[in-house]
C-alpha cells in the first residue's frame, strides 16, 4: 500500500541503474576490494602483535599455521589479486585525477587489467609451485 | 570545506606513495624471499637495515590513513550524519593500530 | 510476430491510485527512421490515452523527453529504434526522481540543485571594456563543449552517487557550475568554489562516468568535476583566487 504520509509522487523509487558503463564496474570492484584490505589490515597488525608479544616462537608458530593451512594459501592469492586490481586501477584514478585519460577511459581500464592478470598469474605461479 | 578538499588530496597523496611501499612490501615476501614459512630469525635479518624499516613504518603510517580515510569516504558517500563521533572513533583505531604495528616492527629491531 | 513490430513494455504508475506500479505491453508498427518518443506517442494517441510522459521540442534541444530505455537514460526523440537492435523496448522513468505519473518525473530536486551554484553568469562590475578571450584558447574550447548541457537530466539518473546520496548535488549542476567558474569574467567564482566544494559536492564523485556514458550531447561531466576539485584544492593552498 502506498504510504499516504509521503507526498504522492516520493512513494516509489525504480532502482534501475546503469551497468553499462565499464566505470561502473571498475568502481564497484574498486570499492569492495578497498573493504575488503582494510578488514585484511587490521587482522594482519592484530595477528602479528598478539603473536610477536609472545615472544619470536609464538612468531613462527602462528606463521606457519597462517602459512600451511590450504584454505588461507587460496584466500592468500585472492588477497593478492585484490592488492593488484586496487592498485592497478588505483592507478587509472590518479590518472584522472591530474586529468589526464577522460577520452580513454575503457581503454585505459582494459589496459590496466591485462598488465594485472599477468602480475596476477604470475604470483599464483610462484605460490603453488 | 577545508577538511573535503585536504582529505582528498591526502587520499591521493597516500594512494601514490603506497604504490611504492606497499609494492616494495609485496616484492620482498614474493619475490625477493619466496620463503615456505616465514621465520622470524629471517626477517629479523633483513630489517636490520635502516631501509627495511622506514619501508614498514611508511606502510603503516600510509596504509593506515588510506584505509581509514577510504572508510570513511564510502559511509559519508552512503548519507553517514554522524561526522564527528564517526572521525573520532576512526582517529582512535588509526592510532592504536599505529601503536600496535609499531611495536611489532620494533620486535624484530630489538 | 512480424519484424515490423515493436514490443513495448512501458512502466505504469500512478501514485495517487496505484499501491504498486505494473508494466503494460503494446504492440506498436515499426516505421522507418522511428524514435522512441514516436512509440510512446503511438501508444498515447491510438492505444492508451492515460500514458504520461513529457516531451516537447522532438528534437533533442530541450531536454524534456528523458527516459530510461532499454537499460539506461536517453532521450527519447533522439534515440532511433533501430539504434537499440531489438525490437523489445522497455521504457520507465527517469531513475533518481519522484514520479508524477508513468514516465513523467517530477524535476524539482534537480533543479534545487541546480539553482544551488547559481546556474547564472555575474560578471565583475569593474569591467567596464569587454574581456578579451581568445576563441582558440584550450581552455575556451573545452568549456564551449561543456555549455551544451540541456538539463535533461540523463545523467542524474544515470548516477550511481545520486542514487545512493539524494543529498549530491549531481553531474548537471557541477558541470554548470564549472563552466562558469572556469569563466575569467566570473565575479563569484569563490562563492561557487565554495558549494561545489561542500562535503556533498565534487567530492562524491567516484568517476564512474555513467554520466558520460548516457550523456545525449557526449559531454563529459566527470572531467568538469575532475576540474572542480583541482581548483578547490588550490583555493585551500590559496593558488586560486
Ligand atoms: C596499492 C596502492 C593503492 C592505490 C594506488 C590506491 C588508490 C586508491 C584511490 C585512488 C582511491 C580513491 C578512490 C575514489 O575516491 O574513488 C582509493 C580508495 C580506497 N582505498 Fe586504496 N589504494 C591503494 C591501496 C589501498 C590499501 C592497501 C587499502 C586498504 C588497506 C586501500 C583501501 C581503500 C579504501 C577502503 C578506499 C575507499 C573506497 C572507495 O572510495 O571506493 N587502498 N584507493
């Protein structure tokens, strides 16, 4: 039911976006893998203290759980790729940001994704070697 | 007024240098030392130069305010109301966290 | 179903009446050289006559007639149906504003905004002589592009900050607002710098240029915005006055 508090024309909104734009989805990868290195950030300083005040055996013990355990060393190279697009397309903001690329956008874009796909394939090539 | 156009330089400022640190950061773990496991003996031995741990001290200092500050971006980008209890709490998290990465550098300095 | 015929499906909604808005299909014969006003039109003026939406000039300059069509804001006069390569249309309305009626918005919020920079040229009073700007000046060339804004309002519906932040004063009403601050003869820059620079303005651009995308003049807000936040930077280290 229509809220007849609100003003008639406020009571429905479409949602409908635009996802053409490859901007968009620069963005919204940008902004996730942003989210998701802060939360990294503060596990990493948290894990390396809380061990490191134990003394540099109670270091090398949570490094070589951290470092064995199958599912972090997939969740590694995933936080890598992260690290790697954040950067890459970081990069192609800058750009903008001094204004420089705004006719090139796409390109530029497509441009920093295949230099980080071989960064990328080349981590992962030496992580599961 | 003053704080958008300060923050955001400093956003961008941040982002250029970390380009530099947090690339050193991933360089040295992954391909200069590739170990299985790392050992604290091992990297108490590369930061023994003072190179080593400007390069961790940066990072966080860098990483820290970026990250924050990235934060904070994307609730105010959401319609955030509350300004300054969110800083506030931001500010405290940056600095403990500083405090926090700070003694774990000095550990392997020690 | 015959190639020669369209399939409209157009968003229906009164707010007056309608708990919830509905979609109605209409079979519409395709002509040559067919815009999507011309749809909607031979929808109003031979099926349905209750179909709301705006239009005006049916040739792209006043910017009345913009609508979301087949996944983004364009105007619908100026968008051939051939140029989308379906003959399936679906047609709501202008994303990021109120609905009066079907397609037509309410346009009010964008023009708040719009009148926030103050949309208009005030020239300094102590210039008695004409300025002199040289036509062929990089700087002239780039905002004469950017003055053919006709506040359609495709690429406030198109952003995704909009959406998210009703309070953001949106790619039209900066785009202006730098045309008239990158004006030597501008007596009010400062005052301008000064909304633009609020924490609901430039800075809430992330350059995802869906503006640009669907931008019916090619324009390229996100680079004027790109502009404002250079000169608010500069203002603060006192370099732009
Ligand atoms: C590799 C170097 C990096 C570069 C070049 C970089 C670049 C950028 C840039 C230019 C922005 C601004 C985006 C915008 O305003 O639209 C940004 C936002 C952000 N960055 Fe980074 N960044 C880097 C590393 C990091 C790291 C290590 C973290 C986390 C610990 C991080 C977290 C964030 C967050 C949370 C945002 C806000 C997200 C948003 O506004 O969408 N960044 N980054």
């Amino acid at each position: 039911m229509p809220n007849r508090e609100m003003a008639a024309s406020q009571r429905y909104a479409t949602h409908s976006q635009v996802w053409g734009a490859v901007g968009m989805w620069a963005w919204i990868l940008h902004r996730i893998t942003g989210i998701g290195l802060v939360l990294y950030i503060l596990l990493h300083t948290t894990l390396m203290a809380s061990s490191l005040i134990r003394g540099s055996e109670a270091f090398n013990a949570m490094l070589t759980i951290l470092m064995t355990n199958p599912v972090l060393h997939y969740m590694e190279l995933l936080l890598v790729g992260a690290v790697i697009y954040h950067g890459l397309n970081g990069i192609r903001l800058l750009l903008f940001d001094i204004g420089i690329g705004f006719s090139r956008q796409k390109e530029i874009f497509w441009s920093a994704m295949a230099v980080g796909a071989a960064m990328w394939i080349y981590v992962i090539m030496i992580k599961l070697s | 007024m003053l704080v958008n156009a300060i923050t955001w330089l400093l956003q961008r400022i941040s982002a250029a240098l970390l380009l530099v640190v947090l690339g050193l950061h991933l360089w040295l773990l992954y391909v200069a030392n590739p170990a299985e496991i790392i050992q604290f003996s091992e990297a108490k031995a590369r930061l023994v130069t003072g190179s080593y741990v400007t390069i961790y001290v940066l990072l966080l200092l860098f990483g820290l305010f970026h990250a924050l500050n990235g934060l904070y971006t994307v609730m105010v980008d959401t319609g955030l109301r509350a300004r300054l209890v969110t800083i506030s709490i931001l500010v405290i998290l940056g600095v403990t966290l500083f405090g926090v990465g700070l003694y774990s550098v000095v550990q392997f300095i020690m | 179903m015959s190639s020669r015929e369209i399939n409209a499906k157009i968003f229906r909604y009164d707010p007056e009446v309608d708990a919830e808005p509905r979609f109605d299909e209409f079979k519409v014969p395709l002509i040559d050289n067919m815009a999507v006003l011309d749809v909607v039109m031979h929808v109003q003026n031979y099926i349905d006559k209750t179909l709301a939406f705006r239009c005006s000039c049916r040739i792209g300059m006043c910017g009345s007639c913009a609508m979301y069509i087949n996944g983004k804001p364009r105007l619908a006069c100026r968008t051939q149906v051939k140029s989308l390569g379906t003959n399936n249309i679906t047609i709501m309305p202008l994303p990021n504003l109120p609905i009066i009626r079907d397609l037509a918005t309410d346009m009010e919020p964008f023009f708040e905004k719009w009148k926030k920079i103050k949309p208009y040229y005030v020239g300094k009073s102590e210039l008695t002589e004409p300025a002199v700007i040289r036509p062929d000046s990089g700087e002239r060339e780039f905002i004469d592009q950017m003055l053919d804004c006709i506040t359609c309002g495709c690429c406030y519906g198109a952003c995704s900050m909009v959406a998210t932040n009703e309070d953001y004063i949106g790619p039209a009403a900066l785009n202006r607002a730098y045309t008239l601050i990158a004006d030597k003869r501008d007596a009010i820059r400062i005052e301008r710098i000064n909304v633009v620079g609020r924490s609901y303005g430039v800075w809430r651009c992330h350059d995802q240029f869906n503006c640009a995308e669907v931008c019916p003049k090619k324009l390229v807000p996100t680079k004027s915005i790109q502009q404002l936040k250079k000169r608010c930077v500069l203002q603060k280290f006192g370099i732009f006055k």
